[in-house]
C-alpha cells in the first residue's frame, strides 16, 4: 500500500516534498519486501555516499540536476530522465544542482 501521498487525486511528485537548506529529505511513499518508493530532495553539494543496494534501484530526477555514479561511472541528470543502478553495484547520488527525484527499487 502506497502511504504519506493523497490518494484519487492529481499529484505533482516534485511537489509532494521540501527542500531543506544543507539536507537530504526523503518521505517514504512505499516500503515492503518486493519494492521501496521513496521521494528525495537534495540541496546543492549535498549526497548519499556510495553503497549498494539488493535490489534494482530506477532514479527519475522531477526537478533540477543531480549526479549519479554507478560504479566509479558519473551520468548528469537533469529534470525528466531517469537511470536504472543495478543490483548490487556500488552507487551514490550528489546535489550538482538542488533536485528532487523518485526512487523506485524492486528487489
């Protein structure tokens, strides 16, 4: 079940969370043994340091421009795309520019 989220109505994810000055936010929109949807905010220079996940982890960037690094490989994301981190492969993600972005990992 999805939860922290209205439901039957017309959302914009980019603007179901905040920007916190020198924070990652995140807000936990689904958590269970098969997935994890998770929104984050990042400041500009802020990051989550590289780790690995069990799961194939998609990345779809709603607003600005963030930095992904899988495997010591830096791909520049901007508003509207997205990139798969695959299972099990060292990654981190850094604020190049304030962004949001959707989280989706399905183990």
């Amino acid at each position: 079940m999805l939860k922290n989220i209205k439901k039957s109505e017309i959302l914009s994810l980019k603007d179901e969370i905040a920007y916190q000055e020198g924070q990652v936010v995140s807000k936990t929109l689904a958590q269970n043994p098969a997935v994890s949807v998770t929104l984050f905010a990042f400041e500009k220079g802020e990051e989550i340091s590289t780790h690995e996940s069990g799961g194939d982890a998609m990345v779809t960037v709603l607003d600005g421009t963030g930095r992904i690094t899988i495997d010591g490989r830096e791909f520049v994301l901007q508003q509207g795309e997205s990139i798969v981190m695959p299972a099990k492969t060292p990654h981190a993600v850094f604020g190049e520019e304030r962004f949001k972005m959707l989280l989706t990992v399905v183990f």
